[in-house]
C-alpha cells in the first residue's frame, strides 16, 4: 500500500493507493471516504510506501469465575481507519464487566473452522465446566451456529449453559451490537440451563437478546443484527436491558457432565440438490465421503430428472458404507418420506431421516459427530439434546 499525491483535472487528491479497479485508481482519503480517478486522465505527483501499524491493547488474564474462550471473527475484530481493513483486536478492556479467565484459540474468521476446531473447542469447554467454570465463547457469526451445535453433541450433558455470543458489526461502529450481546451472554452463562446455547440480538435494537438453543439456531441475514433465529423452536429465553429475564420454551435443565465424545470427521459434506443436478456430481461426492447430508426440496426430494440413475447411485454408495442423511432446503417442516413415491423410493435405499425436522447444517454437524466418533448410525434418529422436535412448527420467522 502506498501514500499517494494524485493530480486529476484541477484537483489534487492525498490519501491511501488502496487498488486499481477498472483503470481506476481507488484512493482512499484523510476523511476516510474512497474515490476512484481515472488512470488515464490523473497523474501521480508524490508517492511514498505505507504501512499502517495496528495497535495492539490486550485484557490480561485476571481468572475468576467465568472463562471466555476466544476464538476470533467480528466480535473480536475493529476497523483500521486508515486503511478501511479489519484487524484481530484483543481490547475488550471496556466491555468484559468483571475479572475472568481468558483461553485464546488462535484467532480466526468462523468460516475457516474445521471439524478439527470443533473437536478442540468441544474439549476446552468440557475441561472448563469440569473445574466449575462458567463458559462463554467469543466466535464469528457466519458459523457460529456449526460450532454450537458440535459442541451440544460433543457434551450433551451439561452442568450451566454454554453461551456462544458473536457480533455482526465491529466494536468500534457506533452501530455495534457487540456490547449488548456480550453483557447478556454474561447474563446467560449463570441461568439454570443445561445446553449450549447462542445470545444475540432479538430486533435490531439494542433492546433484548434472545438465548437460542445451538442445535435449532441458524444465522439468517448477512449483517442485520437480529441476523439469528431459532426455526421450529428453541427460542429458550429472552434477556432485555439491565437483565430482566422471560423463559420462552421448556430448556434442558442442568446435568452432571458425562462421556465426552469430542472427535468430528471431516469426511462428511453437506450437498443441497437443485435443478439440473449432474450425476457426475452427485456420484463424486458420494464416492469420496464416508457420509453426506442432502438438502433436499419440499418434504426431501431429489428430483425425477434421471431418478433410476441418481437411485442407482444412490444404493452404490450405501452398499460400500456411506452414510446418506436427508433433510429439506424448507428449513421449517420436517423430512417424510412417504407421501410421494420419490421419497419411498428413497426411503427404501436406507437413507437416514425420514419423520426428522433436523437443520441442514445441525444434521451435517451430527452426521459428522456420528462418523467420528464410530457410533451407531441409529443415533441419527435420536432426539440427543432437543435437536429434533415431535411436532412441526410453521409461521413466521
């Protein structure tokens, strides 16, 4: 990155040589605004190189009561200003409310996790609760619902809550919802709850804070800030200002930690089906993963074009071993099976979810926690910690 001085007409510019987009100069200025010049028609009087140097500010580890697990992604990040990146931040000097336990991962975007970070996180949590700690993880949104619902199934069986609370917009924007959900998740990580949860903002309004239970969760705008919802149920709490608390839906009580089962395979893919699906696709995926989850349409079709081709597929890759799983793009409703002959057909091959209400991403988290950890592929259809309802919920979201 270069400090430029850049003559276009009449007019100098000085700012920051961020890109050349389209013969374009992309100039960004002291008051923090971009500009594009035309190459051809701007000349660069002055430049010199630029390095912008990032403060570093890091809150200490003092213990306590409450360990903080940090992982990284956006709650964690700030806004260099000169050059409009955004940077890893430790400063949480001004809003962690008391003395805690700090565990840094090292720090990292939520969509470059990996079923390696889950099996490391799932025992860090389970270690912490095991001392008596209460845990509250800082994470990236974008996967954020992947994560809580592997650390539900890792566990399961949990002495308090464990509360993952994220941001969409950085600290450092007066319009952050950083402040509100990490004040509440604090809240959230001393109710009589036994599951691991997600806290976020309710509306878009820094009025209330909704507890969601991990496994029924799902990040559903790219930058609102009530971006989470619970879909089919799981809206287990809402937390409004200072800490008034309303319990919305029955809740796992707290339990004594059990067997923990920390390993996820990373042997597993989640494919959603589509018109037009190839069968080179879809018998590539089969064949080089030991299970996959299939979006589905509606009630978890996969579509009559070359139906005998997919079903032969289809049966290949159950015979060799592969774990097949069917859930529906819908995402409010559950999986049958039985109500068109395309779902029968599918039934009959062994496909794994037929009566589910299971998410697509909390069904590949399970397909891959199942695999990993060698264990009955007949746990797929038990309903472990409230990640599969008895009865659909329909309406609004």
């Amino acid at each position: 990155m270069k400090k430029v001085s850049i003559k276009w007409k009449d007019k100098v510019f000085e700012g920051l040589l961020i890109n050349e987009i389209d013969n374009h100069y992309q100039i960004k200025l002291k008051s923090g605004y971009n500009i594009l010049i035309p190459v051809e028609e701007s000349t660069i009087e002055k430049e010199e190189p630029f390095q912008s140097i990032v403060p570093e500010k890091k809150i200490e580890d003092q213990g306590g009561d409450t360990t903080i697990i940090l992982t990284g992604g956006t709650i964690l990040s700030k806004v260099d200003y000169e050059t409009g990146a955004v940077y890893p931040s430790e400063d949480l000097s001004e809003i962690i409310p008391k003395p805690v336990k700090l565990i840094k991962f090292p720090l990292k975007f939520s969509e470059d996790f990996s079923p390696e970070d889950w099996e490391r996180l799932s025992k860090t949590v389970y270690q912490e609760m095991e001392k008596g700690q209460k845990v509250i993880i800082f994470h990236g949104t974008d996967t954020m619902h992947f994560s809580a619902s592997a650390v539900a199934f890792a566990i399961r069986s949990f002495p308090k809550p464990a509360v993952f609370v994220g941001a969409q917009r950085s600290s450092d924007r007066p319009s952050s919802d950083q402040f509100l959900n990490i004040q509440h998740a604090f809240i959230a990580s001393q109710l009589p709850i036994g599951e691991s949860v997600i806290v976020m903002h309710e509306t878009i309004s820094d009025v209330s804070t909704n507890v969601l239970r991990g496994v029924r969760a799902r990040k559903m705008h790219t930058s609102r800030r009530d971006a989470f919802k619970a879909l089919g149920g799981g809206k287990l709490v809402r937390i409004e200002g200072e800490g008034k608390i309303t319990y919305l839906e029955p809740h796992l009580p707290p339990r004594n930690l059990e067997q923990l089962l920390p390993k996820f395979s990373d042997n597993v893919a989640l494919l959603y089906t589509y018109p037009g699906l190839s069968l080179d696709l879809l018998q590539y995926v089969l064949e080089k993963h030991k299970g996959v989850v299939i979006a589905g349409t509606g009630l978890g079709h996969l579509g009559h074009p070359k139906e005998k081709e997919k079903l032969e597929i289809l049966k290949s890759a159950i015979e060799k071993g592969t774990l097949i799983a069917m859930t529906s793009q819908t995402l409010n409703g559950r999986v049958n099976m039985n109500v068109y002959s395309a779902g029968r057909k599918l039934k009959q091959l062994g496909i794994l979810g037929h009566e589910l209400d299971l998410l697509p991403e909390t069904a590949y988290v399970k397909l891959s926690w199942i695999i990993g950890n060698n264990l009955n592929p007949e746990n797929y259809h038990k309903n472990l910690v409230k990640e599969i309802n008895k009865r659909s919920l329909y309406g609004v979201f």
